[in-house]
C-alpha cells in the first residue's frame, strides 16, 4: 500500500508523521520550503501537547531545553495587578507550560522521526488534489503526481489543499496591527509571563532563553511599552501582524484531511495554535490507523471529533481577545479590578488556566 501523504513539514504535519509511523503506519512529509523556518511564531507548548508527545521521547526533550512558566504577573498601566502562580500538580497533567521556540520543537520531532527513519522532503510545493472513492492524487509543482490512500493537508492558513476542495474559511479579520519582538532583555523574571495592560494597549512578555524574550503588544509602539527599568540588547527578529479568527467549514472531506492552520486560525492570546493543530494531528493518526485496518466509517470520525473542540476554541479566544483590546470603558475597568479578585479564588484561577494548557476538553477518538 503506499505511505500516506502529509503536506506541511511544521510542528503539525511533523507530528501526524511522527504519531502515524508510531502507530505502524507509512508515510511520506512533504513540503514546499527549502528549508525549515529559523524563525518562531509559536512558543507556548502546552502540557496537552507534551502528554500527547511522552511515548516518543519529544516532550522529555522540550521539557529539558525548555523554559518552565511558573508565574503570570498582571500590571494596569505599570502598577502591579496581581501574581497567578499555577499549581501545575492540580491541573490534571504531569507537566507546566513550556516556552520553547517552534524551530526548536520542530527540530525535536524532526530528530524522532529520524531515528524512526522518516526525513521531510523539502522543496515539494502541493498545486492540486484530487480524489476517487478509492484513492488521492496530490500534484505537486514539479509535475510529479503521487497516489496515497489518505492525505493530511497540514499546509497552512492559504491552504493549497483547503482550496481544491472549495472548503470556505468563515470568520473575521482584525484590522488592529500587532507588534512582535525576540529581544535579549535585561530586567524580566526568567520563569514568569508578564502581561501589562492599558487603556487601548496590551503588553506581554515571554521569557524563553536566559535573557531572550518575545514581547508582543497593540495599541502603541512595541519600544514604547518596554518597562523603564528593562534594558533592550539584540533585536533577533521583529513583525507586524493582523488577526483573524476562522475555522473551515469542514476539516475533511472523503480521504483528505485539514489540520492546523489549514482548518483554524486565532489570536496569539492564549498559545493555542500549535499545540490545537498537534490535537488535531493525534486524532488523525487515529482515525487513519483504523481506517487502513479496514474500519472504512473511521475516516468520516476525524471531521465529527474535531470540528467542534477546534471550533470551541477559536469561539473562547475570539472572546478573549476582543476582551483584551475592547478600548472601552467597562473592559479597562475590568482589567483593572477583575485580576486582584480572581486570585482570591484558586478553583476560578486554575479553570481558566486550563483554557491556556489545553486541558479544558478530553480528545476522544471514537
């Protein structure tokens, strides 16, 4: 039987390879850059994910490379809000949140799929798809066409397999530009978040690697929200950005399935985009397993499993996010008093934190 075709060499379609060929089944990653990206737009690896990845040895590794978050501090325009320090033991995980660059995640799974004796192959840019009851033909733009019994379109949010089968893509676009910064930074806390709010502006910084940080925010320059106290060193990357909040209409239709960014897109608030498309991944690699074995209504399972725990995702921060940068006068004070309150609370603190973990739905697979 030929390997089943994965289209998209980011964390997602990396760790469908890595879940299927764990489960016995052949694949072939294919994908259209040359090379893997140096740059990093996901950082947060969630305990969810980490779970998902202990068997092959990938989550050990994050976790010892990784930066562990042990603290969020909340600030209204630099005045100290309130300190949320996660009791990881009540969560339900056996791991933190883990802040680690994407490449590095990548190059993680990347290192088990080797030993595994998978390699991506790179420079394979997908043109068209198309499918019969029986099998999928995915064209690529060398001209060579391969046949696979199943495709995972891991292939981003301009999803080449998403439009040859004219699956729309609803939802909304933000026309508020975001800022993001990799900065060496002297003055944050290594193990904690640091979200600093304000009328019309959000700041957030992320520690991820000695004095390496990435910062991000709204409303006013990113230089301009850096805390006085804080010296800015190198700047390794920086980029504007606008968002949007969608989920295709459906995630697979007869034998190719979307994942990731190719079946949902959302804010960065909250750090969800990977670690939802890894969910997705898991769950295909089940479906397929069992379909190749001959359960044929498998398949169909993927789109009923998924759709709706990806859809209530993309739903709560859409809400989150328009929270944060609501500019009126009900949400500042909100932000301004709510977080103080809250931590007076602990069984209130640890559910919405397992919004941010990826523990706050199960993954059936049946």
């Amino acid at each position: 039987m030929p390997p089943v075709l994965i289209i998209g060499a980011g964390p997602v379609g990396l760790a469908a390879a890595l879940f299927l060929t764990r489960r016995g089944v052949s694949v072939r990653i294919l994908d259209a850059d040359a090379a893997p990206h140096a740059t990093s737009r996901a950082l947060a690896v969630s305990p969810r994910t980490l779970e998902l990845l202990t068997d092959s040895g990938v989550a050990a590794a994050i976790v010892a490379e990784g930066n562990r978050v042990d603290g969020i501090r909340l600030f209204y325009d630099g005045q100290p809000l309130a300190t949320v320090t996660p009791d990881w033991s009540r969560m339900g995980s056996p791991y933190p949140m883990t802040i680690l660059p994407q490449a590095r995640s990548e190059a993680h799974l990347i290192a088990a799929l080797s030993v595994l004796g998978v390699t991506v192959e790179r420079g394979r840019a997908l043109t068209g798809v198309r499918q019969t009851d029986d099998a999928v033909t995915a064209v690529f733009a060398d001209g060579e066409a391969l046949t696979t019994p199943l495709l995972f379109a891991a292939d981003g949010a301009h999803s080449v397999a998403r439009h040859a089968l004219n699956i729309s893509f609803p939802g909304d676009s933000a026309s508020q530009a975001w800022h993001l910064m990799d900065a060496e930074i002297e003055g944050p806390p290594t193990d904690q978040v640091w979200v600093n709010f304000g009328v019309g502006r959000a700041f957030i910084c992320l520690p991820y690697a000695g004095k390496t940080v990435r910062l991000f925010t709204f409303g006013q320059p990113l230089i301009d929200s850096i805390p006085r106290d804080w010296r800015l060193g190198e700047i390794r990357w920086r980029s504007d950005f606008t968002v949007s909040h969608r989920i295709a209409d459906r995630l697979s239709v007869g034998r190719i399935a979307l994942g990731g960014d190719a079946a949902h897109i959302h804010s960065p608030i909250g750090g969800r985009g990977m670690n939802l498309g890894i969910e997705d991944a898991w769950v295909f690699s089940a479906c397929a397993a069992d379909f190749l074995n001959g359960e044929t209504s498998c398949i169909d399972d993927y789109d009923r499993l998924r759709r709706p725990a990806d859809a209530a995702v993309v739903k709560t921060i859409r809400a989150i996010t328009r929270f944060v940068t609501d500019d009126g006068f009900i949400a500042n004070t909100a932000k301004r008093t709510l977080p103080p309150i809250a931590t007076r609370f602990p069984g209130l603190i640890n559910r919405a934190l397992r919004v941010g973990m990826g523990l706050d739905h199960p993954i059936p697979l049946r």
